[in-house]
C-alpha cells in the first residue's frame, strides 16, 4: 500500500460523487488531479436539482394565488408569468452556488489539481487527457475514481430523434412557456415538471407506458394521478407511441390512442451514464446498459478504479453519490468503509410531495417476510386537517410477528419533510409500537406518522386531537 502522503488520485468528473471524493481524499492527504469535460459541478447545481427546484417553487406559488383551500376568504387571480425573469431569477442562483459550493473550493484547494478536458483510460494506472484548449496530457495515477454522471435518456421512438424534443435539461432553459405540452415519461422528473409547466399555465398531458410511478406502491400512482386530474393535468396510461414527428413547428405523436399534436415535446424516460469514452472495456472495468458495477466499498472490477454516483448501478440520487463518493474515497486511501442504502429515502417534489424509505409491501412479502400494514388516510392528521390539505395517505410496512418496521411510503405535501424520521426509525430497527410511544410536536405533518404507527394497535378516530 502506497503511503497516503505520495497517494496521488485522479477524480473523473466534479459533480456530487465526483467532489465528494476529491475532498475527502485530501482530507486523507492524498494529492487529486480531477478532470471535467464541460461545466463544473454537474448536473445537480446546473441542470438538475437546483433549478428544477427553483422552478417548482415558483410554479407552487403561482398555483397559490390562483387557487387555494382558502379561496372563500382570501381573494386570488391568476399570476402573469413572466418566465423569462423566472429563468434569470433561476441561473442566478445556480451560478451563485456553482461559483461557492464548487468552482471556488477547487480554486483554493492546494491539494486538487484541475484539469479541463475528456479523460479516457490507456491502461489501469494512467489517463489521456484530450484537453479543450487543445493538446493531450497523459496522467499517471495510483487510484482513480470515476464520477461522471449520466444525461438523459433518448427511447428508441422512430422519428425522434429528428425533432427538437425537450429534455429534462433544456426544458429548465426555456425562456417561454409552450401553450400546450406533451411529456413522455412517468417517473419522478417526468412527474415533477408536468405539473410544474402546467402550474405556470401549459396545458399539459402526460403518456405512460404503463401506469404513473410503476416502481412504487400502486396506491402512490393512483394518488398522483388523482392529483393530476384535480389540476387537469391529462395522463394517458399503457400507451405506446410508434412515431415521432415535427410538422409545421408541432409535434405529431402516433399513438394507439390516436394522433397527438402539441407545440413542445418533453422527454423524460430515465437518463443514461456517461462512460462511453472512458475505455472502460479496454481496460477490464465491469458494465451493465453502461452504468459501472460497483460493490458495497464503491469497488469497481479493475482493484484500483473506484466509481459512484448516477454513472454507476447506484439509485440515481445526488446524496446517494455524495456519500459514495466520499466512502470511495476513504477505501481509495486505505480505510474501510461502506455505502449501506437499505434506509435510503427517496422524494418527489410534486404537490402532494411522494417520500419513501424501505421496503414497500410487496418487496418485503417477496423478500419472506410476514408482514402487516397500515394506511393512514391525511383526514386523520390534525396538520393536514388545520391546512384544509387533507389529499394523500402515510402508509407502514412492518414485520407481523414482531413489528419491527420494514418500510414507508407517504403522500402528502410535506412529504419529504417527515421522510427523514421514518429512515432514523428504519436505522434504529425500531417497531411500530415504539414510534407510536414516541412525543411528537403537536400539529406537524410528521405526527402523522405516530399515527399511523398507532393504528396497528387502536383506531385512531377514536383519540383526541393530542393523545399520547
């Protein structure tokens, strides 16, 4: 083993996992040469996390004052959106925490050194670097660590990709609003920028393959497609499209439901990694569809290249590459760490928000549990009831014999809120009874999950507002 002080480490990448293990690395002593190819802090800051959150805010407020559980007392009107101000409002904030939480720490740090360019491997110990201003360096590494993302993904419709269709990317760019939107996709982005542009006033209309949310609990589909109706949001489910065409400035969408025709197509089908041009076959590193095998210590199948993040065969959520990337890192410089995901909390920022952790019902009774569940509808939370916002359900798995909780799944519009909660319970191996013997504070969202824990012993409608 290399002594840490002389380990010198080359970081593919500066996005979540990519930093993350930069740092962490330095932290051990190691020397870094991280490698990016475009712009700095990858997709979370620039074109995913931050602005897509801007952008939902922004649509969540405008929903506000055109309607609300209020409405008989408080007047409301429909909002002039200017969205062109909304977007500058947006990539200045993401140019702010660019320059803060990345492009000025690499700056100042004494142990990273950056190199502008596209990285590919020649052999298990030294990178090529086709640098942007032109020239190639060769950097000779004891370790490397890949953290190079994944874009989004382009289905293989006939047609598509001869029209300018949106991605989750470039629709965050817009700097107006379609009138009308067709969305292709039913997982958590789809999902959220549907009724983000719909909110900001595009009618829009979403197309499934199979159903809204297939991944999770069928009860969370049903209730976002519920959600969806009320805000007349159309969702067309277990529909194919066999071609996609651009005619006239419009899209032309043929389906086995008919023709569609709308002015702005956005596609959000799943995203792919960004490891083609690393020669990662070449050089005996493990893939499946491109994403690289890791193992639970960030490992790849070449002992010195370690990997993390949305590039990998990881859940594709930035706090999961975060905490690989720094794990990696530790195992990089010699230590012992591991990346355990069995509590990991997963959140879609729609309204109702979705939040899960653990297993559903389904995958603990496949996985031989005997489980027992519990649903509890938001009309019997105090929060949601004093919010006149009662639309959604907390939802418990636990194992029958001791009640041991297994899992989580909430719809509510603090969701992502009280998630967290539920992942230390997880954590603490804690049982049902125990969360319900837990002080909650009085008229929050995350009561509720002492009451739903409740319900696997007492009927709940029968307590006071407040009872222990």
């Amino acid at each position: 083993m290399k002594d840490d002080k002389n380990l010198h480490i080359a970081v593919i990448g500066s996005g979540g996992a990519a930093m993350a293990a930069a740092l962490k690395a330095a932290e051990h002593g190691a020397r870094i040469t991280l490698i990016e190819r475009g712009t700095v802090g990858g997709t979370c800051v620039n074109t995913g996390c931050v602005p897509s959150k801007i952008m939902i805010r922004a649509a969540h407020i405008a929903h506000l004052r055109k309607e609300s559980p209020f409405d008989e007392g408080l007047s409301s009107q429909t909002p002039v959106v200017k969205q062109a101000k909304l977007l500058q409002q947006q990539q200045e904030r993401v140019e702010e925490l660019r320059d803060t939480k990345y492009e000025r720490i690499l700056r100042d740090h004494p142990a990273i050194t950056v190199l502008n360019g596209e990285a590919r491997f020649v052999d298990a110990n030294n990178l090529a670097v086709k640098l942007n201003e032109g020239g190639e360096q060769t950097v000779r590494f004891d370790r490397a660590f890949i953290g190079t993302g994944a874009r989004p993904a382009e289905p293989p419709i006939p047609g598509l990709a001869d029209t300018p269709y949106l991605t989750s990317t470039s629709a965050l760019a817009l700097d107006a609003l379609p009138k009308r939107m067709i969305v292709i996709g039913a997982g958590f982005v789809a999902l959220e920028l549907a009724q983000a542009f719909a909110r900001l006033g595009s009618q829009v209309t979403v197309l499934a393959r199979s159903r809204l949310l297939s991944q999770e609990d069928p009860a969370i589909g049903e209730a976002m497609e519920a959600a969806f109706r009320r805000e007349s949001i159309e969702v067309l489910k277990q529909t194919q499209i066999s071609r996609v065409d651009y005619v006239n400035h419009a899209f032309v969408l043929d389906t086995d439901t008919g023709i569609l025709r709308v002015d702005q197509l956005l596609v959000a089908t799943g995203r792919t990694p960004n490891t083609e041009a690393l020669n990662l076959e070449g050089i005996g590193v493990k893939t499946a569809r491109g994403a690289i095998l890791v193992d639970e210590h960030l490992q790849t199948s070449v002992p010195d290249i370690y990997a993390a993040g949305d590039c990998t065969d990881q859940p594709q959520f930035v706090y999961v590459a975060a905490a690989g990337g720094s794990r990696a890192a530790v195992n990089m410089a010699g230590g012992e760490a591991l990346l355990d995901l069995s509590a990991m909390p997963a959140v879609m920022f729609t309204d109702p928000q979705v939040a899960t952790v653990g297993l559903t019902e389904a995958e603990a009774s496949k996985q031989g549990f005997s489980v027992e569940t519990r649903v509890l509808d938001l009309g019997n939370v105090p929060r949601a009831l004093v919010n006149f916002d009662t639309a959604g359900f907390i939802k418990m798995v636990a194992e029958r014999d001791t009640g041991q909780l297994l899992g989580v799944q909430v719809v509510a519009g603090e969701a992502g809120e009280l998630i967290q909660t539920a992942v230390m319970a997880l954590r603490a191996r804690m049982t049902v009874q125990a969360i319900g013997n837990e002080l909650f504070p009085y008229l929050t969202m995350v009561e509720g999950l002492k009451l739903c824990a409740q319900t696997f012993t007492k009927d709940v409608k029968q307590l006071s507002c407040c009872a222990g």
